[in-house]
C-alpha cells in the first residue's frame, strides 16, 4: 500500500492509499511456485525408535519404489537390559517379570546370538529362491545380493554384541522386512535363551539401503539449502545401487 497524490476538493491534491504491485511478488521475479510438492516416506520408524528415516520428493517417491523392490538391508543398533520383562517388550513397558542374571556371560549372549544368525541365514537362502548349486548363485553372494525378491517374514542377515556390561547389553542387527517392534521381541527372546529376560532400551536405525547417518539430516537442518545438498550427494550412490539390484 502506498500514499499516492490524488485530486480532492476544491482542486486540492490530497494523499489517498493505494494498492500497487509488488515487483518481490511477480512471477519473472520470484519464479514459479510449488502449488503441488509430493513427499513420500520410506521405511518407517515408529514413536520409541529413531535413527534414518528416508523421505521422497516429486520425483523421488518413484526412486523409494525402486529402492523397495531392491529389498536392501538395514541396521539397527539395539539396546537391551536384562533382568525384567514387559508386556511390550520395551523398558517402558508394564513389569510383568524380574529375573537374575548373573549367570550371563558374554560367551553365553555370543552363542544364542550365533544360532539366531545361522537359522536367519536358512531362511535367507530358502526365501530367495535360488539354487544355490548354480553359477549364478556363486556370483550373486559374491556381489552380496542373495535376498528375498518378494514378501518374506523378518530375515535378520548379521547380528553381534557391540557392548557387554551386564546388566546392560547393545547389538547390532542387520535385518530385511523387519519392524522396530520384531528387534524388540527379538531382545525379549534372547533373555529367555539365556534363561532370563530382557527389555529393549532402544532401536536405532543407522542404514536404510544405501543411506546412512552420515546423509541424514537433523530436524533442526531442515532448510531449502541443506535438502538440495543432501538429494544431489545421494542422488549417485541411489542410481547406482538400483542399476546393480534390478
């Protein structure tokens, strides 16, 4: 709005407020708006999880397609405390069980987590469809890509103990087609392998696919400037691994 000159009474000029166009607003100026921005999400983090969670924009929703008929891995850093059991297997749960452990040693958590790794890797195999006395079985374990092509149950393909310190516990789990909800419950299952319980303390998503928490990008971060970075230093590596999948 601006005070303009205008004729009045008796050929007075008086100020009269007037609409005029903002240049900052003109669409040579400006350029074109987004009235429509489509974003898609990935593999989702439910409320007690956190870690990489993987957005699509426009045309990145057709990537995270791709990217989901890739069937990539994940990993999780898990941790867990032993001694009581919840009704929803996380610390914050209701306590329905306390338990002693003093009788768990590392060696102990290492072979359970060794049988959970070798039966997972049966159904690896099994779900993947692929025989594995043929050539072509030989050069997709070379290349890594032996995984199930279509819907499976959760496959947990790596899992180690990061840390021992009794009664706490943290794990490292490389899965397909899991759910922070199944990590929970795997936690839960150790502790009765062991003879004991045990309550998941946290879920953290440190790779989905090819991204990893070196690409993710804080709450805090998010501006124009830092999404446009991290799409053009993903945007390769997301190529790539699709080209080499499918």
């Amino acid at each position: 709005v601006r005070f303009l000159p205008a004729p009045g009474r008796d050929c007075a000029t008086e100020l009269v407020p007037t609409m005029v166009p903002v240049l900052a607003e003109h669409p040579l100026v400006r350029g074109p708006r987004f009235r429509r921005l489509k974003i898609g999400a990935g593999h989702r983090l439910d409320v007690k999880a956190s870690g990489v969670f993987v957005l699509g924009i426009s045309h990145g929703n057709k990537l995270l397609t791709d990217l989901y008929n890739c069937h990539l891995s994940r990993a999780y850093t898990v941790g867990g405390l032993f001694g009581k059991a919840t009704d929803d297997f996380s610390d914050t749960g209701k306590l329905v069980e306390k338990t002693t452990f003093d009788h768990i040693t590392r060696e102990k958590l290492e072979r359970v987590l060794a049988v959970i790794q070798g039966t997972n890797h049966k159904a690896l195999l099994m779900h993947s469809n692929i025989d594995m006395k043929t050539q072509e079985a030989y050069e997709l374990a070379v290349r890594g890509l032996i995984r199930p092509m279509g819907k499976s149950p959760p496959i947990i393909t790596a899992v180690r103990c990061l840390q021992f310190a009794p009664p706490e516990f943290q794990l490292e789990i490389h899965c397909l087609h899991e759910t922070q909800q199944y990590l929970r419950k795997i936690v839960h299952e150790i502790g009765l392998e062991l003879k004991s319980s045990a309550v998941c303390t946290q879920v953290r998503r440190t790779r989905d696919g090819v991204f990893t928490l070196d690409d993710a990008l804080l709450r805090s971060q998010w501006n124009l400037q830092n999404i446009r970075s991290a799409i053009w230093s993903c945007q390769l590596k997301v190529q790539a691994e699709i080209e080499r999948t499918l």
